[in-house]
C-alpha cells in the first residue's frame, strides 16, 4: 500500500521547514532524512517539526558531548552549554568513582561522565517520571541507577558521604522570565524543568544545602547559572562551607559553579 502522506523529497523538506522558520533548515533536513526509518515517518516528522516541535523531539535524540542521547517528548531537551559543566566535573575529578547526576532529565550529563570516566557507581535522579523513564534508557548501558523523587529524597541513603561528583543542572530561570522562553522552550518542556523561582535560584540553594553530607571528603557539586545569578549562587554555596570557584566558558556562555567539600 503507498503511503497516505507522499514522503517529502530533500528539497520540499528543506523548503516546508525554511518557511516554518527554520533557520537551519538544509542541517534539520540531512538530520530528519537520516533518522527517519520510513516515508511515512519522514513525512510525520516533517510535520512536528514545521508545527513548532524542538527538533530533538522530532529525532527522539540529541547530540551531547559525541554521545547520542535519547530524548522524550516532554522531556528537557540536553544543552550543548551544559558540556562545559562536564568538562569542568571531569577537570576537577578525573577519578571519581561515584558520580550523581541530580535533576538528571534525560540523564545526558551522567551518561556523558559515565563515557568518560570508564567503570563508575552511576546515580540519577529527577522528580518527572517522563525523565525518569528517559533517563533509565541513557544510563542503562552503563549501569547507572535511576530514581523518582524530590532532589535528594530520592537516592539512596548509602551514598551519603561517598559522591565524587554531584552534577546538577536544577532549573534555574526566574519565574517571571519563562514567559520570555522561546516556545520550543515555553510549550514543549515542562515548567518543572524550567522554574527555578522568583530569583531562580530555590532549587539550587536547596540542592546546596544538602550536598555537605553527601559529598566524598573532596567531592565536588557542580551546578549551571546564568551570569547575573552566578554571585548569589557562589554566596549559597560558600555558606554551607564549600570551598567554592565560578568558572565560565566564554564560548558558550556558560557559568559553572563548583563546590568542593574540604
Ligand atoms: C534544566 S532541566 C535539566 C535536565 C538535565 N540535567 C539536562 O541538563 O539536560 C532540570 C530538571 O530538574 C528536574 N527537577 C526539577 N525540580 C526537581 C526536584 N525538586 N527534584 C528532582 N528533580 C527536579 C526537572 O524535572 C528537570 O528534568
């Protein structure tokens, strides 16, 4: 039987989705040609993506870091701002052994350390059970663990005292700014993934406040900022007793603050 949707050729994908607005369309086009398995389903994602859809939605992956991430409608899309905090993990604990990934979304950030740290105690954790569920499909492969909950709530009550590294990239736009999203942002992630309270920092101070008694002697907590909110969120960290550094990467525009327990 043919299809019911004749299956767009390169060229009308590349112009349906420069006249959705687009600004990479023959890039989108290659990407959505190359995942597509059937006609049929080249013409659905065509369509989602011409209706608005993040365009990882539209592949069910995103690129973090060289690894492949599965992503799920609803799910926080991954950043490539975001490797910089990996990078960073990384620098400051090429040896971690026990590694958290706290408010995981998809479980980019542990599967990205997992893949470059070689054998790890992965964890993740997040309060979506769509993330949840995402995230066990990222970080199986390496063994990881992931748990429902609320931050620390959620993990086991083992790891206190052991993690090397505390990666969590907590939603952290001012309440009033998500309005201000762009929509791929505002329509197709969840507002949990998203607000981060009136200064956008409530989930962040609360994630501060607990790391002392799970971090390793010399463990570290790595969380993302903006550059307006980065002196706030050295001063949450610094008063829980972290030894506490801001590094930024100009490339990406990214603020990394890194918290290490003495
Ligand atoms: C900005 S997204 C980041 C997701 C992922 N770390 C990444 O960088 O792709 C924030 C995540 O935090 C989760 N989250 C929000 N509040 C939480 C809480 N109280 N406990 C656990 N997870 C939470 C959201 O569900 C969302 O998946």
């Amino acid at each position: 039987m043919p299809p019911l949707v004749p299956a767009p050729s390169r060229d009308s994908a590349v112009a349906a989705l420069r006249a959705a607005g687009c600004v990479f369309a023959e890039d989108e086009a290659e990407l959505i040609l190359t995942t597509a398995r059937t006609p049929d389903e080249l013409a659905a994602m065509v369509e989602r993506r011409v209706a608005g859809l993040p365009l990882e939605h539209v592949l069910g992956w995103a690129e973090f870091r060289g690894l492949r991430i599965q992503v799920a409608p609803g799910v926080f899309v991954p950043r490539r701002r975001t490797e910089f905090l990996v990078d960073r993990a990384l620098a400051r604990a090429p040896h971690a052994r026990v590694v958290v990934d706290l408010c995981c979304g998809s479980g980019a950030l542990g599967a990205a350390l997992a893949a470059a740290l070689g054998p790890v105690e992965l964890h993740a954790a997040d309060i979506d059970p769509a993330a949840v569920r995402c995230a066990r499909r990222n970080v199986a492969g390496r063994g990881g663990q992931v748990y429902t909950g609320d931050l620390f709530e959620a993990l086991p009550a083992a790891l206190r005292g052991r993690v090397d590294i505390l990666a969590a990239n907590v939603p952290y736009v001012p309440t009033e700014e998500v309005a201000l999203l762009p929509s791929e942002a505002r329509d197709h992630e969840p507002l949990t993934a998203l607000d981060g309270g009136a200064d956008g920092l409530d989930v962040l101070r609360r994630v501060a406040a607990g790391a002392p008694g799970w971090l390793a002697p010399g463990g570290v907590l790595l969380v993302e900022t903006s550059e307006r909110q980065a002196p706030t969120a050295v001063d949450a960290f610094t008063r829980v007793g972290l030894t506490t550094e801001l590094t930024v990467s100009e490339e990406w525009h990214a603020h990394v603050v890194i918290g290490t327990r003495t």
